[in-house]
C-alpha cells in the first residue's frame, strides 16, 4: 500500500518516525535551502533541473551538499519507488548541519539531508474553470529571492494575510508598485499573443516551471517577453496567471479590486495550460 516516506541522512523510514536534532540549524536559523519536484505516473518531471538548482542554492549560501546529484537521483527515484504513489510531491532540503547555536557555524559541519515522499493532491478544478484573485502585498522578504532557501515567513505571513481577507495568495509589490512574485508562483499576464513575465534578478526566483513557458507558449500560439510589471499595468493586460511546479497555469482574474479582463479565465491562459499539460505529458512518456 502506497505510504508517506522520509529519507534522512541515509535512511528510509515513515514519515512519522523521521527525527531532526533540535539543534539543527535548519530549524534554529533557517539555514537551508529546497526543493520540491512533481511525480506523476511514478516518474519526476524536471527531475535534473531542480537538482542542478538545489545545487546552485546551496553554493550560493556555502552549504555543500552531502551527495553527488547523481547520488541525489538515486535517492529520489527509490523513494519514488518505496512511496507507491503514482502521484507524489517530493521535497528536498538541506540545512547546513547540527551545531550549539551560533551564528556563526564551525567549520566543517555535516550538512542534513532530509527527504519526503508524500501523495500529489491538485488543486480543486474549480478554480481553473472560475480563476483565483490575489492580494497585493509589500515586498518585505530578503534581497537574494533568486535561491529557493527555507527562510519562508515573509511568505507565510502575506499567504496567512490574503486568505484572511478572502483571496487565494497574495502577490509581492515593491514600494515603487513593480511586482515581482507570489508566495509560491511565478506571476505573468497576457496581452493579445504576448506572455510578459517580470524579469529575473534578485527579487524573483528563477521557477522550473517559468523556464519552461518559452517552450510551451509557441505551442498556444504564444510568444513570452520579460519586462517590468507594475499595479497600474494590470487594468490594461487581458489575462493574467500563476505558475509553479503544483499549480502548473492557474487562471487569476482579480488582484486586489482590479478585474483582470472579463474576469473569467481567458482563452489564452486556457490554451497555455492546455499546453503545458500536454507538454507535461509527453515529457513523462504519456
């Protein structure tokens, strides 16, 4: 029977019995950084490039990792395996080790590694067929949004703010009203055949999903530009989307009080999703 697993440090186990020393500074300081990758019919989807960014988080806040990418691989496949599901969220992370609470960590501390395997569960297909409105909320997160790193609060709080007020998620503005990102999705809007997304940097991270839209926009009759997105722009854009790795393209039709377009999802963003969903599907042998 298909069961939640972990992996820690070498071992299978249940997920209920995985145990992290108190010390570890993932827990003290937020010291790690993640992953999470999509498995349907029992196979990853973009299962190298979310390594190879987890091993770009990781140099870039001096973290080694405690294996190879393709020991990681290995890893991942056989909880896959171990798991059963034939749709699972795998999440990755790893913190710099376990260590007496200083900021500044000894030397050659032994990095943790922890894994889970847990059932996919989509999204409600309602909110594909109505669209989802969001909040706009200030960029209060730290300046190195481009590694995918565990210190998430800001994240929680805005995500705890937007449903309070009766929104899906919320979306990340700086003060000079550009947008940047969600809580958890890339943000990009439609005009006429035109998909603009913001232009990475620093504030935004650099999605799997996102990256792979310049693939998949031509196939909707599509082209994708990067330029800067601003508050005010939204009442001239006729559609307008999130999308992750668990979201795939999910319609939005309202931020704030601003309708998006008709404010119903439109047939362009139906057609993008469409055709990542196929492209979804070829790429794991559908």
């Amino acid at each position: 029977m298909p069961q939640a697993i972990a992996y820690l440090n070498g071992r299978f186990l249940p997920i209920n019995e995985a145990r992290v020393p108190i010390e570890d500074r993932g827990y003290q300081f937020a010291d790690g950084v993640y992953e999470v990758i999509l498995v349907q019919r029992g196979k990853p989807f973009r299962l190298h490039d979310h390594l190879k960014r987890l091993q770009r988080s990781a140099s870039e806040v001096r973290i080694p990792l405690p294996e190879s990418l393709e020991t990681l691989e290995q890893i991942v496949l056989e909880g896959i395996r171990r798991a059963g599901y034939e749709s699972q969220l795998v999440y990755i992370q790893v913190t710099r080790g376990v260590a007496p609470r200083e900021h500044l960590p000894p030397p050659h501390l032994k990095p943790t590694l922890v894994l889970t395997f847990r059932e996919f569960e989509p999204l409600p297909q309602r909110l594909y067929d109505e669209g989802v409105a969001l909040l706009t909320y200030p960029e209060i997160r730290w300046l190195r949004c481009d590694i995918k790193t565990i210190l998430l609060l800001p994240n929680v709080l805005a995500k705890m703010e937007a449903v309070d007020q009766g929104f899906f998620d919320a979306l990340f503005v700086l003060e000079s009203g550009e947008i940047t990102e969600s809580t958890a999705a890339a943000f990009g809007v439609i005009r006429r055949d035109t998909v603009v997304l913001p232009p990475l940097g620093p504030r935004i991270l650099p999605s799997i999903t996102r990256s792979l839209l310049y693939q998949v926009a031509p196939r909707a009759g599509l082209r994708v530009v990067e330029q800067p997105l601003f508050v005010r722009d939204l009442a001239q854009v006729d559609e307008a989307f999130l999308a992750s790795t668990t979201k795939h393209v999910l319609p939005v039709v309202r931020v704030d009080r601003q309708v998006i377009g008709s404010g119903k999802p439109g047939p362009a963003t139906r057609r993008l999703l469409e055709a990542f969903l196929a492209f979804l599907d070829q790429e794991l042998g559908g």
